[in-house]
C-alpha cells in the first residue's frame, strides 16, 4: 500500500525484519534513553520517506552524533511529522479507530508528562481497536504485539499522510 511517497508495507517489512534485532547501520540508544523512536524512524526510511536536514528541525541520520532530534526523540519525532511541511515523512493525528498498519502510535505512561515511547503499527483487523492493534517495536522490542498488553494512560495515532521527496 503506497500513499504519497510511503509504502507501509515496506516499513512494515522492515521492522518485521529488525524487530528483535540491531541494524548495524545505525546506532542503538537503548542505554541513552530507548531506541524506540530510532526504530520507528528507520521503518519510515525504509518504506520510502527522505530524509529531512533541516538543521534544527529536521528528521534526519548520518550517525551517532550526526542526526537530527526527531529521529530518536518521542516528542520531537511527533512535532515534525505533524509540523513537516518539506521533503520527508508528514502526518496528523487521527483517533485510534482510525489507525492503518505503516501509522505510528505514540504512548504516554502514568507518571509521565509526556509521550515517551513510539511504537509502529503492523497490523490493525478489521475494526482498529486496542486488542486488535499489533505493533513492532524497539525498546521492549516486540513484533505483532497487542497494542492492549501496554499499561498506558494515553496513546496518540499519527497518521502517515506520505513522504515528500
């Protein structure tokens, strides 16, 4: 399913791939705060989505220290799909019956002030809801798991409207 630039089902292949695993073409933030968001950045990038080199507020990797903030930050990864207007990966915020497998679900935890893990969608069912959402991601790596085995007070489903070149 391609939509403007973005085809889900290869993000969605690649993070099938790389679940349970490391890319060794980029780094791993697991002990520098999750690599959730680095995970999901990087399904983006394989299904199509250009990188943006905006300095500042752009959505890009070269390396470690050679990346821009939302490519490994939960708030900054939301603020610049929701923001981006230029080359890359753009979306909006859509109820959680209105998520599409290649979308990104962003959790909030008790206790937390903010969102503070990004998880990307595999699958929905027919009828989006909690049990029937399956999710891949790192940081507490997961494949095709239940979006409801999650203790969250709150989740945000960003679209992926597509990815400009």
């Amino acid at each position: 399913m391609q939509s403007d630039g973005y085809d889900r089902y290869a993000a969605i292949a690649y993070a099938h791939e790389w679940a349970y695993r490391r890319n060794p073409n980029y780094a791993d933030f697991e002990d520098m705060g999750g690599d959730c968001s680095n995970f999901v950045s990087q399904a983006l990038h394989a299904g199509g989505a250009k990188m943006n080199e905006t300095p500042d507020t752009g959505w890009f990797y070269h390396s470690l220290n050679n990346r821009a903030a939302a490519w490994s930050g939960v708030p900054y990864l939301y603020q610049f799909l929701v923001n981006n207007r230029g080359r890359g990966p753009h979306g909006h915020v859509v109820p959680l019956q209105n998520a599409a497998p290649g979308d990104i679900i962003q959790l909030k935890f008790a206790g937390k002030a903010d969102f503070s893990h990004s998880l990307l969608v595999v699958e929905t069912g027919k009828i989006p809801t909690p049990n029937s959402i399956r999710i891949a991601a790192h940081s507490y790596d997961a494949d095709h798991r239940a979006l409801d085995t999650y203790s969250y007070v709150e989740a945000r489903v960003i679209h992926i409207d597509g990815a400009r070149a």
